[in-house]
C-alpha cells in the first residue's frame, strides 16, 4: 500500500529545501517561477493534490527540550488531555542541549501538523536559533510558546511569573529571619534565569548571591558549594531539580534542612512533597498555563494572527519542610 508523499519528498524531488515547498504550498511570494514549476511537478509525478495539502492532520506537534526533567512531561500531559476531543498530540523531544531541536521541527513538518506547541525551548534561550520556528511560519503552521518569549516572532506566549516567583519566595524566607539568601539558576543566557535575577537585585541583594549553572541537580549541588561557602542561610532555586542537588550538597556538609539551610525549589514537580524533606517551591499554574496556550493555538489555526501577546500567569508559593526559621 502506497503511502502519501511527505514534504520531504517534494523537497528531495524539486531539488530544493524542506521550507522552499511550504512556501509554494502555501501561496508565498518571493519564489523564482522555475522553482515553483519544480515544485509543482514534483506534486505531480508523486501524486500529491493541493486538496490532499489543505487538508487538516489533525495532529499537534509538542516540543520539549527533555523528558527527564518531571516539569515537561506534566506539561505534555495536560496539553494531550485538552487536546484529546479533537487532535492528536505527537510528542518530540530536542535533548538536553536543544541542539536537536530543528530535527524536531523537521518531522513535525514531514507529519503535516497543524499546529505547534513549544515548551521551554528556543524561545526560552536568547542566543538560540530561531531559524525552525520561522520554517514552521513559513509554512503556515502556528505556533505557541509556553515558558518563552521572543520579539523576533509573531506568536502567543504563555508564561509564568519569575518575578512574582522569587518575590514570594524572598518574602517567605525574610519572615522566617532570613537575610543571607541565595539565588541558583541556570545559565545566564535563558529568559527564565534574567527574570528571575533581575527581581532578586530588584529586592536589594547583589550579584554575588546569585550562581548560575545548569539546571539540573548536578547544578544545584555546585551552586549550593559557593553559596554555602559564602554563609548564606538559604536558596532559592530556578527548578525542583536544582533543589534537590542544594539538600545533597547540604546534607554532605553534615548540615539539616531545614535546621542549618532553607532551600525553596520552582515547578512543584510531581513527587516534591514526598522528598526528604518535603519540598517548600514555587508551583507553576500548569493546567491554566496549557488551556491559555491550546486557546492561542486553536484561534492561529482557525485563521486569527498572533500579535506576540504575552500572557503571564501568577505562580503559588507552596510551603513545606525545607524552610524554617533561621538558627
């Protein structure tokens, strides 16, 4: 049984690249005559119809930058249930680094998606390549970004409030007498880890309470070394995962958490409140967050330009046994 040619395969037969054929697809202008004569005829030697093109998939592409970091998935997971009474829901992920991510814009062409969802990826990170997602313009697939925000792109952006995050969390630990705090987030180039830091300068510390690493729990271990070694009584980190390494770093010290060090992690992941100690964090509003982005998606498919708003939705501050009063 023949399968239906994918834009790969009028690429390949034109001679031309994958984005060149969205174009002509999708009536662009700025195409030589002859190349779009090519792409034409390669519609018509593998049998592939403008009506068969227009015709909706039925299937929404998410990206994510990994699954071993619980944050995504539980994003993934309210997105594919939303999605459930109408689309399906293909799940990509770029890898740790993100460097894979055009691979997986690539295939998310080559499915015919009508729509995608971007969490936490190249819109998060301002020295990224943006060049996939203005592939996937151009071939007049939207998309939304959830935890980014770009200028370069014309999209809707769903986001949670870092600077509401660290206040909350300055103000928790300030009224349990704390005032050596530290800030651990990730490297400086990601959109989360400016706002946040620009809010923790705001609220009167200085540059040297913030480590930025990676964030993973291998990052918050190293940060937690400087900062501990530095005397700071608590931390406030830029994921659950970089929490979790502060209590190890902490607990190799011979030190108790909450007793010696105050640690508050961002997500609220699942399983946090059964750590050890259970997890004080910031909790994203995931499932407020998914409807706003799935709204934003159905409204760009069904014709409606986006105009780069960005949404930005108030986190909760979740209190548990890693913060008490300083000693």
């Amino acid at each position: 049984m023949s399968t239906r040619p994918r834009m790969s395969d009028l690429a390949e037969s034109a001679g031309v690249s994958i984005s060149t054929v969205s174009r002509v697809l999708n009536g662009k202008p700025g195409i030589r005559e002859d190349t779009r004569q090519a792409v034409l005829q390669a519609m018509t030697d593998l049998g592939y119809s403008r009506e068969k093109l227009q015709q909706r998939s039925g299937v929404i592409g998410l990206v994510v930058p990994e699954l071993s970091n619980p944050s995504f998935p539980a994003f993934a997971e309210r997105l594919d249930a939303i999605f459930q009474t109408g689309h399906r829901t293909v799940i990509t992920a770029a890898g740790p680094s993100g460097t894979n991510e055009a691979t997986c814009i690539i295939t998310l062409l080559d499915l015919g998606v009508d729509g995608v969802i971007s969490i936490s990826g190249a819109a998060a990170d301002t020295e990224a390549d943006l060049a996939p997602y203005l592939r996937l313009a151009e071939a007049g697939v939207p998309t939304v970004f959830i935890n980014g925000h770009t200028t370069q792109l014309d999209s809707v952006f769903v986001n949670c409030s870092d600077a509401e995050a660290v206040t909350a969390s300055v103000t928790h630990l300030r009224s349990l007498g704390h005032e050596r705090i530290g800030l651990a987030v990730g490297p400086a180039r990601f959109l989360p880890t400016q706002r946040k830091s620009s809010a923790f300068l705001g609220l009167g510390f200085s540059q040297d309470s913030i480590e930025r690493t990676i964030f993973t729990a291998e990052g918050g271990r190293v940060a937690a070394g400087k900062l501990l070694d530095a005397g700071h009584t608590a931390i406030i980190c830029g994921s659950d995962l970089m929490a979790l390494g502060v209590i190890r770093e902490a607990h190799s010290r011979g030190m108790r958490v909450p007793g010696d060090l105050s640690v508050i992690g961002f997500d609220d992941s699942p399983l946090m409140a059964f750590t050890d100690p259970p997890l004080t964090t910031v909790r994203q509003p995931v499932q407020a967050m998914c409807e706003a982005a799935v709204s934003g998606l159905v409204r760009a498919m069904d014709g409606n330009t986006p105009d780069g708003t960005e949404l930005v939705f108030r986190p909760d501050l979740i209190i548990r046994q890693s913060t008490g009063p300083r000693t």
